[in-house]
C-alpha cells in the first residue's frame, strides 16, 4: 500500500474517541498504526516517523497500537 493511500485512510479515524486529547495528530498516529499493522516493526515505523519531523518512542506507538484496538 501506497503512503499516500495510508495517509488518506488515516484520516478516517479522525473521530475515534481513542484519540482524543494526544499530543500527536491524529493522521500521524493512523499513519504509524497502519505501518505498524502491515508488518513493519515497532523501531521501523519510530523510524519513519522520526524521517516525517516527528520524535515520539517506539512504547508510544505500542499505546497507540493497543489503543486502536
């Protein structure tokens, strides 16, 4: 799957309850839940997004992940 495409799906969960009151956009914790849940490791998708600008660790993007059910 194409970035772009996970960024435009991404943007669905814009009104997930779970996401409110993060410090992270919302798009930004689609995108790496997504990466994360085609396959890419916990590091890998910390790793891009530290290449988008954004610094959050690998743990939060677990939170994010479990949050997301």
């Amino acid at each position: 799957m194409l970035l772009s495409n996970l960024l435009k799906q991404s943007l669905d969960t814009a009104t997930l309850e779970c996401w409110q009151r993060e410090r992270t956009a919302t798009a930004l914790t689609g995108v790496a839940v997504r990466l994360h849940a085609a396959g890419l490791s916990l590091r890998e998708t910390e790793a891009i997004l530290r290449l988008l600008g954004v610094e959050r660790s690998f743990q939060a993007i677990f939170q994010w992940v479990t949050s997301a059910g």
